[in-house]
C-alpha cells in the first residue's frame, strides 16, 4: 500500500516538476513576445506597456503560480499571438491530435500483435526471418522521414490524397477525414509497430522456456496451445508497459509529422507558437503531454495488476 502512495505521489511530482521546467525554460529564452507582437520598430514606452498588459513585467516566480493556478482550474491563460483563451484555442486542435494519436495506436495493435506472436510461434522460421529484417529497417527510420516518404510515395506518386489539403477532407465528412489522416497515422505507428514486434517476440519466447509451458507440454498440449493458452498473458505484460508509454510517444511524435503532413492539431500549433514565442500555447501544450504521460504511467500500473494478479499482493 505504501509503495502504491508513493507511485501516485512520484506521477504528480513529476507533473509539476514538468511544468516548473516548462514555464520556466520557455520564460528565459532569448526573444520578447512583445517584440514579435509589436514589431522591432516598437518604442520602448509600447513595450512597456504590453508587458504590463501581458503581466511579463511580474517577477517569475509570481507569474508560474499564477499560470499554475490557472492551470488547475482551466484557465490556461490567452494567447499572445491570436487574442484569444489558449483553452478554446486548443480545443478544435486536441481532438484532431487524438484522433490522429488513436488511429497510430490502433494500427499499432493490428500490425504488431499478429506479427509478434507469428514471428515467436515460427521461430528461426523464413516469416521469423523477414519479420526481423523488416523490423531493423523500420525502427531506423526517424517519423519524419517516414512521414516523406509515405509523401512521395502515395500523394506524388500514386496521388492517393493530397498534402495540405487536410482543411477540405475535414469538410467532406468523417471517411475523407480519417482518410487524410491514415497516412500520417502509418508514419508514427510503423516504428513503434516494429518495436512492438520485437519485444513481444522476445517476451513469448522467453515464456516459452518457462517450467509451465513443459508442464503444459506434458499434459498433451501442442505448441500452439501452450502459446495462446499460457504464455500470452504473461508474455503480455511488458509488451503493456511499452505500449502504455507508446500512447505519450505518440502524441509528441505527433509534433513532427503534422508539420509533414501539413495535419492541423496541437504538434503544429506548437511549433508555430514557439515561433511566434506565444509562451501560454506552448507551455499549455507541454502540460497537456505531460499530463498524457503521467495518465498512461498511472494506466499501466493499473493494467500490470490485471494482467499479474501476483502484483494485486505488493
């Protein structure tokens, strides 16, 4: 019971911890908002003034409680750059970011899963052996060169949709939408998808070799038997905690490949406004990751003692 407080407690230290270096990293970086609002021929007395207006003229400390408060209660504060509340401007743009972060992870699962558990099955196999070429290749590709590939390939090339015009396939209705959406969705989960495969992989075989897996075997179960039966659950349950963690991955690897593919959600919001040194966007994007990441750790816990009534006990 006192380990499972001081998990809970470490996640919400963790989570400020974030915020404090967020706030703090993007208030010291070279640049003024002020400047980029007003322009470098602003005279000193306007600059001023809106940093006054902007509340920049408090001391740090002051404005990070402020902004935390805030954040607590759901004001995260107006944008600098677009006059408007941060929170109903991130609100059109976190559901297209979800949307694009739940079809990676469902196309994660669909590849990964069948792929991992034929590889383990036929080990040392020719399927086994392509499967790991495969994977090596995959994991070395960074999203974004992914993302230009998949570009090249399928909108220059074979003209399967058309980059930048994800604003028109929103217009058209839900299959124009999660169409358009498809492909940048490859670009993250191909990666993780192969790490998937390798690591489930790895953790059945390992299972395979334990005494109840011979124990299975000398009751008259065949191979496959004892691997579905037994030793996926339990091969299952590293593969959880990766796959917990791949949800976060997948939402800050989002940043890189809505730029490519040119997808409006919270990634290319975000660099925009570190462009515009629109702090409030950004430090209210980084909190919402880091809030995804602190959830998936909780949900993760939560599965291992599903998964592994022995971990019910601790």
């Amino acid at each position: 019971m006192a380990k499972t407080i001081l998990k809970r407690l470490g996640l919400i230290v963790t989570l400020l911890l974030v915020t404090v270096l967020a706030f703090v990293a993007f208030s010291i970086l070279p640049g003024d908002p002020t400047t980029a609002i007003l322009g470098v021929d602003a005279t000193d007395e306007q600059i001023a003034v809106l940093r006054e207006r902007l509340g920049l003229a408090l001391p740090l400390w002051q404005r990070y409680f402020d902004w935390l408060g805030g954040l607590v209660t759901g004001d995260l504060g107006e944008s600098y750059n677009y006059a408007m509340p941060v929170a109903e401007l991130l609100a059109g743009r976190v559901g297209v970011t979800a949307a694009l972060a739940a079809m990676s992870f469902a196309l994660i699962l669909v590849i990964s899963l069948p792929l991992g558990i034929l590889a383990a099955r036929y080990e040392g196999g020719v399927l086994d052996k392509i499967l790991t070429v495969l994977n090596q290749i995959t994991m070395s590709i960074p999203n974004f060169l992914l993302g230009f590939l998949l570009t090249c390939v399928f909108s220059l090339i074979l003209h399967w949709f058309t980059v930048g015009s994800f604003s028109a396939a929103a217009e058209q209705g839900l299959g124009a939408y999660l169409s358009y959406l498809f492909f940048p969705a490859l670009a993250i989960a191909l990666p993780k998808a192969a790490m998937t495969v390798k690591m489930l992989r790895g953790s059945i075989l390992g299972e395979m070799k334990e005494d109840y897996i011979r124990t299975a075997y000398s009751k008259g179960n065949s191979k496959s038997a004892a691997l579905w039966r037994f030793a996926l659950r339990n091969a299952m349950i590293p593969v959880i905690t990766f796959l917990a963690m791949t949800i976060a991955d997948i939402v800050a690897g989002s940043i890189v490949v809505e730029q490519v593919f040119a997808v409006q959600g919270i990634g290319q919001m975000l660099v925009s406004s570190i462009s515009n040194r629109d702090y409030p966007v950004v430090q209210a994007i980084v909190a919402f990751i880091a809030v995804v990441v602190v959830v998936c750790n909780f949900a993760a816990d939560l599965l291992y003692r599903v998964m592994d009534p022995r971990l019910r006990q601790r």
